[in-house]
C-alpha cells in the first residue's frame, strides 16, 4: 500500500483476493488506514484552509479549532442593587460644593405650588398626608392637625393654622440642591423637586430653621432614633435626582447608616418630571 498524497485518505488498489481470509484482511488494513488518517499521522495531508493539525476524512468533517468561551466568574457580574441605604450612598458621586451665586426660593417657582394638579396646593397635601385628627376648611385647606411624632424632635405637636410649629422641610435642602447640581437643571424640573412629596417632611419649625441648608455633614436630627431613617431618605433623594454630595458629608452619610446596616431605602415616588405650566424662573 503506498501513503495518499491528496488531502483526503484513501488506500492504494489491493490485488483480488479469492478468499474469505483475504477479504477479511482486506477490511482491517483500510480501518487501520482510516484511524491512522484521523490521528492526523503520516499519510494524511492538512487540505487548505483547515486549521492546524487537524485533518479530513472521507465523509468525516474536521473537529472545530474553537473551543466555547467560558463563561465570566460570578465576581465579574455586576450585583443587583441591595436596597440598603449604605449601598447606595456608597455610590453617590462627590464633588466639592459649587457657588451658590444666583440661588433664590424663586428659582425653584412659587411656594407650594400644585404640581400634581389636583385642586390643593403641596403644602396642604402634605399636611393632610403625615399628620394626624385633620380638620379642614373645605376640600383642601387643613385648619388643625396633630403631628404625632415629629421626626426631628420626637415631639407632639399640635398644628394650627396662623400659629402653627410645623413646618414642610425640603429634606435635602433647596440651596443645597442647587449647590451639587440642580443649578443646571430646567426650571420645571426645579419646581417639581420643591413639591415631590419623597422629598418633604413634615417636621418641628424650630428645628427646621435650625437646620437651614445643612447637610449630613453639618446637621443631623436631636431625636437619634430618627437619625438612620433621615440620612438614608437624603441618600434616596440625591439618588434619585442625580445630586452629588460632599466628601465631608457622605462620611457623614457613612457614619450614621453604620450604626443601622440593615437600613432601607425609603420609596422613592415616580422618577423626576418637568413640572407642568410652571412659566420662567423670576
């Protein structure tokens, strides 16, 4: 038998042979020929085009040079968010405190407007939200109310109007907004930040005053017990309109949530919107 010289394995003419024994001979000289070829051994050429060692057989195609990608490691894949308030102040951007050349209430539109278009102003929609034994003066206007448990103080207060000790705080403060980032937003989208209700507390006066437009870093609440639940609500609220923080104030951030790991991430509310028919800053 003489080796093929063509890139398909055959095996040379073999003499008729009369016998049983010989046909049988016969049919394991070419199977051995045929392994041969497929080990890629001598006798058996690489046609063109075919990768590298590997060779081609009557009927046979040849085995794939590539193997499958393997999959990525588990620690490669970015995780689900964890809805814990530490998580997500851990990915809050920080950026130093810009100006705050050019801010005013108005850039932010009128007081209270009725951005849900409801008929009732914001600040009485919160009014009649989070206090308690509410008495109004038609469909809207809330006369008297009880804050059960005032968030900053712990507190009892009892709402009345044209006296009241409660005010409706912007949690995260509007000078403080427009100080990492609302500054370059549209006016509508500034007037719809000022009415989000994920974004208002109702709260004592005194204290809010007290707090101005303090941070985490600057002003926390007196009522500890209240201070995880305050801080994870900032974290929500900058999340969620893409404010950045100070590096002072996510240490702040940081700090308090580590006494609380487990903290949730309080709702969030439907994601940001232009504020409708709300005109020009003034």
């Amino acid at each position: 038998m003489s080796p093929p010289d063509v890139g398909v394995c055959t095996y040379a003419p073999v003499k008729r042979m009369q016998t049983m024994a010989g046909i049988m001979m016969l049919k394991r000289v070419a199977g051995s020929v045929l392994v041969v070829c497929a080990l890629g051994l001598a006798g058996c050429s690489t046609p063109a085009g075919a990768p590298s060692g590997a060779a081609t057989v009557t009927g046979v195609p040849a085995a794939s040079a590539t193997a499958t990608e393997p999959s990525p490691p588990d620690d490669e894949v970015t995780p689900p968010p964890s809805g814990k308030a530490a998580d997500m102040a851990a990915q809050l951007p920080v950026k130093g405190r810009a100006p705050k050349t050019g801010y005013a209430r108005s850039q932010f539109g009128q007081p209270w407007f009725d951005a849900d278009r409801n008929g009732c102003d914001t600040r009485n929609d919160i009014l009649a939200a989070q206090l308690t034994d509410v008495q109004k003066s038609g469909r809207c206007k809330v006369m008297e109310a009880v804050l059960a448990n005032d968030p900053y103080t712990g507190q009892r207060i009892v709402f009345i109007r044209g006296a009241s000790k409660v005010d409706i705080d912007h949690v995260v403060a509007l000078s403080d907004a427009w100080q990492k980032g609302a500054a370059a937003w549209p006016f509508a989208k500034r007037v719809a930040y000022a009415n989000d209700p994920a974004v208002l507390l109702a709260v004592d006066s005194s204290a809010n005053r007290q707090k101005g437009d303090g941070d985490a870093a600057t002003w926390l609440p007196a009522n500890k017990a209240y201070r995880c639940s305050y801080v994870a609500r900032q974290v929500m609220v900058k999340h969620k309109y893409g404010l950045w923080v100070t590096a002072a104030e996510k240490e702040a951030m940081l700090r308090v949530l580590s006494s609380c790991p487990g903290q949730a991430v309080p709702d969030a509310g439907p994601a940001p919107t232009l504020a409708p028919n709300v005109g020009v800053a003034q």
